[in-house]
C-alpha cells in the first residue's frame, strides 16, 4: 500500500529489474564457486596438519594418485603439509620460528585440489573482468583473481587437479608460478 491507502500495482519494469538482480546474484555466486578452487569447501575435514621433511613429502606425493605440488626447497622453512579428507593438500612453509598449525595467513602455501575439471575452472574465471593471465610451460594457464591477487591458480589441460599458489606477496607469488618453480613433489 501506499501513503494514500491504494494497493500499488506491479508494472513489466518491476518483473525485468528483479530478472536482472536475480542473473547478477547468480553470476556471482558462480564466479565465487569457479574461483574458490576448492579452499573455501567446509564439507572438507582435515587429517591433520604435520611438519614434514622434503623426504617425506616425496614419499607421500609418490604415494598418490595425482600429483602434491610445492614451491621447492626454501632455506630456513618449516614444511607443513595438510590433506583434507576430499584429496587436498597443502604445503605450507612456515617462516621466523612458527609453529604446525599457527592459524596466520602469513605463509606461503601451495596447495594441489583434486578437480578433474580443473584446467577448465581456470579458463572459465580467466574471462571474468580483471583477471589476468599467464600461459605457462607444457601448456598450463597461470589465473590471478582480482579480488585475491596473493594467491595464484593454475592448471594443465590433461591434468586432473588445480593447483593454487598462494603467498603473503602477490609479486612472489606470482613469480613462483612463472618462474616454473612450482612443480610437483619428485
């Protein structure tokens, strides 16, 4: 009703203005399931987070069925390594004397999602406005999300996952992924 007691009647403008307020919600709750690469699934429960060696991160990446990828080797790091129970896993190198398990974002993570679709993914939130892209070796595609810029995901076209790259830095963590030092766990 309004202020002089009348019903007020819907008019086609008020039908087509709703249609495009429910698209754009739509979209973008789409672009947030495309980007989110996995790392925000609460569905996911964790194994526990471990400090591990390099050896032992080459014994666990052999004993998988998709690839743990890992930003190699880093001078007076921590290795943190945590599987969710859908597959995930996260290599985190914890820096200045933390702990496994310290809840601050302050360290580099590389983590590997098992995503049969996963090149697809990143192809698919390449097109949204302001992200930007990087072709990489072997045929890979390197994305970073304007609305998250320190993390970095790319994908290969064959491969069966979808890896991000995420660092307190969005220039390292950039330059990890096109310097072709993330790579798998050998």
């Amino acid at each position: 009703m309004n202020d002089l007691g009348t019903m007020r009647r819907w008019r086609p403008t008020d039908l087509r203005i709703g249609a495009v307020v429910a698209v754009v919600l739509g979209l973008a709750l789409l672009a947030f399931i495309l980007l989110s690469g996995g790392d925000d699934d609460d569905s996911s429960s964790e194994t526990g987070a471990r400090q591990v060696t390099v050896e032992d991160l080459q014994e666990t990446a052999g004993s998988r069925e998709r690839p743990v990828f890992w930003a190699g080797p880093r001078s007076g790091a921590t290795y943190e390594f945590t599987e969710t129970s859908d597959g995930s896993t996260y290599v985190r190198y914890l820096t200045g004397g933390a702990e496994v398990g310290d809840p601050s974002p302050n360290f580099r993570t590389v983590a590997t999602y098992p995503l049969d679709n996963g090149y697809a993914r990143v192809v698919a939130a390449s097109r949204r406005e302001g992200a930007e892209t990087t072709e990489l070796q072997n045929g890979g595609l390197a994305l970073v999300n304007p609305d998250r810029p320190s993390s970095v995901y790319l994908a290969y076209p064959r491969g069966r996952y979808q890896v991000e790259v995420y660092d307190p830095s969005p220039e390292r963590a950039l330059d990890l992924v096109v310097s072709g030092a993330v790579q798998p766990v050998r």
